[in-house]
C-alpha cells in the first residue's frame, strides 16, 4: 500500500441525517479550511451528480466525491467523512436508489499527481473490515485509530 497520510484534520464523524449536497459540502469542508479547494469545488461535485448521476458510489456504503483540477483545486487533498445515518442519492439509469455513509473526497490538481493518493483509497476500499469498522464507529478519533492501524 502507498505512504500517502491522511491529515487528521480531514477525518470527520457525523451523527446528524443529512441529504446527499450537504453530505458533499461537508465532506469537502475540511478541504476548503485548509485551503486545498474552494467553495466552487463542492457547487462542482453537486452539478456533476445532477447532470450525470451518482457515479461517485464506487463501492457498498463508499462514496468518492470529486470533480475537475479546474473547478476550483488548489492543492492534492483527501478528507475522509462517516456519517452514522444513511445519506441517500437520486436513482441511478436502472432507477435503483443508492445510499452511502463513508465519504472519500478527493481533490487533484492534475490526472497524475493524486495517484499515490488513490493507492491508499483503493486500499481502504478493498479493505472490508476495515470499511465495516469504520461503519461501525463512533468518533473522529476511533477513524483516526482504524486508519492508523490499517497500514501496520
């Protein structure tokens, strides 16, 4: 699996039932603070699912927000988000209803650079316990002590 660390800063925990732009837009939240993308950045993953659907649902209970260097990234960044309650989407072309709890937003700044950065994602994802722990939590801390625990 790649080095890339998460900073802790970018690690939420939500309890609260949120409808799916919210979700984005505090998914993205951290990334905004710390300067990596702006506002623009979150409006563009909003329209995107609007006019294309939900294509960020890549895996069961996993969502990866993202949308174009261009849209507003001014730096790589990663912040993962878990809500405790189902954040349901539109129906996608075969008209079934998706939902998500564990939010990936990721920005890059080009198509190369985040590469190392999707090699620990892909790993979290195809990690089932892990995905499942983190399903199961109950703090911004305990992520912290799953995903730190996950790369030993």
């Amino acid at each position: 699996m790649s080095d890339y660390q998460l900073d802790e800063n970018c690690i939420q925990w939500f309890n609260e039932k949120v409808n799916w732009q919210e979700a984005i837009a505090l998914s993205a939240a951290p990334l905004i603070k710390k300067g990596a993308v702006t506002k623009k950045y979150t409006e563009a993953m909003v329209e995107n699912i609007n006019q294309l659907g939900p294509y960020i649902l890549i895996a069961p209970n996993v969502a990866l927000p993202h949308a174009r260097p261009e849209n507003g990234v001014k730096e790589a960044g990663v912040a993962l988000t878990v809500f405790q309650q189902d954040v349901e989407f539109p129906a996608d072309s075969s008209g079934e209803e998706k939902q998500a709890r564990v939010f990936i937003c990721l920005a890059a700044v080009d198509s190369e650079s985040h590469l190392n950065m999707l090699q620990t994602i892909s790993g979290w994802i195809d990690n089932e316990e892990l995905i499942n722990s983190l399903l199961n939590s109950e703090s911004q801390k305990e992520i912290q002590q799953l995903l730190y625990s996950s790369k030993n």
